[in-house]
C-alpha cells in the first residue's frame, strides 16, 4: 500500500469459487486519507492482517487509528469507505487493550476502561454505551471492568 502520499491503495481479489475465478480482482480504490494521519504518526492497530476485524457476513472491515481514536469501516464488497467513527473517550484508559467484534449488525468495541461502546455497523451511528462497574469492587486501574466482547456477546444474542 502507498501512504506516504496520503492515499492507501485498498484491493480485494475473489478466493471463492462458486463466485467467480479464484484471484480475479473484485475492486480497486484508492483512498485519499486525512493529513492527520501523517501528522500524528498515526499507529495502525492490525491484529497481525491489513484490517482490525472484519466481518464476512456483513461485508465490512475495519482499522483502528489508535492515536486519533477512530475507527474507519471499510465495504469488503467495494473497497469504499463506509463510515469513520471516534471512540468516545470516558476515560484515557479506552486507548489501551482496544477489542472490537462484529456481530448482529453491530460493532462492539471495549479498552482497558471497562466501556463497552456499540454502533450501527452499516453507519458508524453510536448506539449505546455501556460501563462495566462493580460497585462492591474495583481493579487496579478503576472501578469499571475490562470486559470480554466475546462473552458479552453471547449474552446478547439469549
């Protein structure tokens, strides 16, 4: 990908079969991203691939811009951006330990601050936040609990 010039080149190639010729190239586009990202020596958090967490089903992938708080959704079908979204920050320990999931047409979100932020997936609009406190208890770092996107989702969707 090309970022020094202030686009990212985002392609997609089919490795399915039954839709196609398997390497076939489904799209190409090129974003022309903000000067922020060079200003802020922006850290792109990627969990090891080019995306934060995709989501087959519902199309979308998404990258964190840890340092500007921002999520930016991308269509897996198109290339094209879909929404940018900024973390609400309750408080400074949302940066870190940053998780996100993709489920029921919705993107869950939670950091070391025991947040639990929820937004449409298909516009990026804030639906609810939810703060894990524990009354009767507190860690090291406050009263809200870093929690588990997995295992709050399995609670949803009873």
């Amino acid at each position: 990908a090309n970022t020094r010039s202030g686009a990212i080149d985002i392609w997609g190639v089919n490795l399915n079969a039954s839709e196609g010729d398997i390497g076939e190239e489904l799209f190409s586009e090129t974003w022309e991203f903000d000067d922020a990202w060079l200003d802020a020596n922006v850290t792109f958090v990627t969990y090891g691939s080019g995306w934060s967490v995709t989501d087959l089903d519902a199309k979308i992938g998404l990258v964190w811009a840890k340092e500007l708080r921002k999520y930016y959704a991308f269509s897996l079908d198109t290339g094209k951006l879909m929404w940018i979204q900024e973390i609400p920050q309750v408080s400074y320990l949302d940066n870190f330990g940053i998780g996100a999931r993709i489920k029921y047409g919705r993107v869950y979100t939670v950091g070391m601050a025991g947040n639990l932020h929820c937004f449409n997936a298909t516009n990026g609009k804030l639906l609810w936040i939810y703060n894990a406190t524990d009354t009767y208890s507190e860690n090291l770092w406050g009263n809200n609990w870093n929690v588990d996107i997995d295992f709050i989702l399995s609670l949803i969707h009873i």
